[in-house]
C-alpha cells in the first residue's frame, strides 16, 4: 500500500514558490552547494533562493531544483480563485472545434532560410516579376536606379 505524498505548501505565485523551496532545503538542511552538485552551476542555488532574488528560476533549473529537493508539482484547480475570476471575466471569443482543437492563427511570414543561395534567388525573382506588372517593374527599377546616383561616391583625393 502507498502513502499518499504530503504536502509540502500551497503557493499561488512566484515568491510563496521560492518560499516553500527555501523551506524545504532548510528542512532537509541541505546546503545551498548540495542543491548545485545536482547539475546547477556552483552558487546557483544560493542565487536562484536568495531571500532577495540575484536570478530566476528558468525552466532549465526549475527541474534540477525540484529533483535536488525531492519534490514534485501537482497543479489542482482552485474553485474559490476561479469563482472570483469567473464572475468578472469575459468569455474568449476564440473557441476551438469539437475535438477541442484551437482554430488556426495568423500564419508568420517565413524565415528567410534561403538567404544567399543563388538558384533561389533566380526563382523569387522570377516569381516577383510574373506577379508585378511591366508598368511597376519599370516604376521600381526608375527608383532604385535615382537612388543609386543620388547617392555621392567617396573619392580618394591625393
């Protein structure tokens, strides 16, 4: 038969967690360079606990301070803080599809991840000017071509 896991502290935010992490190294009295042998590096402990914080908890160490101290998170609803919320928040506008699925967002415009290949260069290029007219091709190479020779060239006078 398992014993159900105890319970070590209820925290709501940021602060009460690295307060219940202080508690729980100064229960086990475990020093703060015990908790870095665990794969933090040397005086992290001791930064990322400090009473006033020198660094945060990210995600890298967030795991290796939760193994060191023998502890685990277990995320519980919390009906009084919802309720709360719940009566004064208004309801999302986006709803996902049956399968609970979230409906697609805004497509990003891709990375470049072709930069400085010439083959695919040629391509844009030609694709560019299949979409644009002759009238505007003309119109852009008019500009660029002002731009260039308004632009002074440094001469090296002896």
């Amino acid at each position: 038969m398992t014993d159900a896991p105890r319970p070590i502290a209820t925290v709501r935010n940021y602060d009460e967690f690295k307060e219940a992490l202080r508690a729980r190294a100064d229960e086990l009295q475990m020093s703060r360079a015990t908790i870095d042998a665990f794969g933090l590096p040397a005086g992290h402990a001791g930064n990322l606990l400090a009473p006033v914080p020198i660094k945060h908890i990210g995600p890298q160490s967030f795991g290796l301070l939760l193994t060191a101290l023998g502890l685990k998170v277990v995320v519980v609803e919390d009906a009084e803080a919802f309720a709360i919320y719940a009566a004064t928040a208004p309801k999302s506008k986006k709803q996902g599809d049956a399968s609970g699925r979230m409906l697609p967002r805004k497509r990003r415009k891709a990375k470049q991840k072709y930069a400085g290949n010439k083959k695919w260069s040629q391509i844009m290029n030609a694709r560019r000017s299949l979409i644009l007219s002759e009238q505007r091709r003309k119109q852009i190479a008019r500009k660029a071509a002002k731009k260039r020779w308004r632009t002074p060239r440094v001469v090296e006078v002896k």
